[in-house]
C-alpha cells in the first residue's frame, strides 16, 4: 500500500467495487476488466485503476482482474476478514429495521447487542438481540469488542450517547442522528442524514433538467 493518505472518496468506493465483484463471483465470472466495472458501475475506468493501485497491483495486462482474488483484497483492505462488532443505540423503528437488516449482511459486520433507555423497551426481542439498559452497555461493549456504535436515537440524545460510546471504547460510529457530533480526532464518525439527502435530491427534481440542458445532455428535436 502507498504511504500517501487515501481519500475519503477512494475509500467509499470499495465496496462499491466488493458489491459488484460478489456479484460477479456468485455469477461463477472468473475475471472482470476495468472497462467493464466502470461500464456496470458509471465510473471512469481509469479512477477504477487508480483507486486499487494505492494498495497494491492487482490486475494483468490484457487480462483485467481476477474476481475471487480481489475480492479477497479489498476485504482485507477493508478488515472485513475478521468480524467486526457493532452496537446499536435506540430501538426505535429504524433501529428495528437495522437489527433485522442485520441478518442478511454478507460480511463481517454484525450488530451484537442493542441499547435503548426506555424501560418499556428494554427486556424486549428485536430479532435474536434481546434490548439492554443503558446502564450495561460500558461492559458489553467491553466483554463482546464492540468496536463501532449506531445511533438511532433522537438528535437531543445522540451526544449524549456517543459520549458515553466514545468512553465505553468505541472506535467509529454511524450517526443517523439528525445533528453533528463532537468526538475527539481518533474516533471516526460518519453521518446518515436521510433528511439531507432527500432534501437535496427535490432540488434536482427541476434544477437537474435545466443543468442537463446547458451541459448539451438533452437537446430540443
């Protein structure tokens, strides 16, 4: 791997490529060029290229890449071989539909344990995951290494909750909380804002056409 930082960006699009490429290999396709993931994934081929070229040289001239092969690189590259456990704060409706979504994850990551303050949520089953009181979540974090948090809970409680995350030991955490955490440098935080992104994408509803058109992609007959 080069010593040079990788990019956010570079990093976001490997699974991409490991969703397509688990794809291929389900399909018994033996190798894949870079013109083809670009074609399937509307990227530029040679970003393909360059993004894989920072952590190693894995395709032959002529040839492209052998699926099973990278397959297996760019989930070590991700630490996707070894289990990877995560916990989720808030067993509301998302947090039901997370913990169940739980069962069909392919790789590594697994939600193992399940916190809600409400007394009339603890005790309960979502899934096989029994919701425990905020009060034992330091020691499980601790006794299952549990390595990244998922925050599902009101924006006036997720601080509060990745505080107490952040002190059980947690190294990452995904925060569907619509708000912006503070954390110190070395935990990584990466925002789901639903409310975001569908806001932004009703501006495309009628500012999209009119950019399309400047940029000569829809021209009149």
């Amino acid at each position: 791997m080069k010593s040079e930082k990788i990019s956010e960006a570079v990093v976001r699009r490997l699974p991409v490529y490991l969703r397509y490429l688990n794809d291929l290999n389900k399909r018994e396709v033996s190798t894949v060029s870079s013109q083809e993931l670009g074609l399937k994934l509307d990227l530029n081929p040679a970003q393909i290229r360059k993004d894989l070229a920072y952590f190693g040289d894995f395709g032959r001239k002529g040839i492209g890449y052998d699926v099973s092969y990278l397959i297996e690189k760019i989930r070590h590259i991700l630490n996707l071989d070894q289990q990877i456990n995560a916990v989720l704060v808030g067993a509301g409706n998302l947090g039901h539909a997370l913990s169940n979504y739980n069962l069909y994850l392919r790789e590594n990551i697994k939600i193992v344990a399940v916190f809600d303050e409400n007394p009339k949520k603890v005790g309960s089953r979502i899934s096989s995951l029994t919701v425990q009181s905020m009060d034992e979540i330091s020691d499980t974090i601790k006794s299952q290494n549990i390595r990244i948090g998922i925050i599902t809970v009101p924006d006036v409680e997720a601080q509060n909750v990745a505080d107490k995350l952040i002190t059980a030991g947690i190294e990452a955490i995904l925060n569907f909380a619509p708000t912006i955490l503070k954390a110190p440098a070395n935990i990584r935080i990466h925002a789901a804002d639903f409310t975001t992104d569908l806001l932004s994408l009703a501006y495309y509803l009628d500012n999209g056409k009119d950019d399309s058109a400047d940029d000569g992609e829809h021209k009149d007959k």
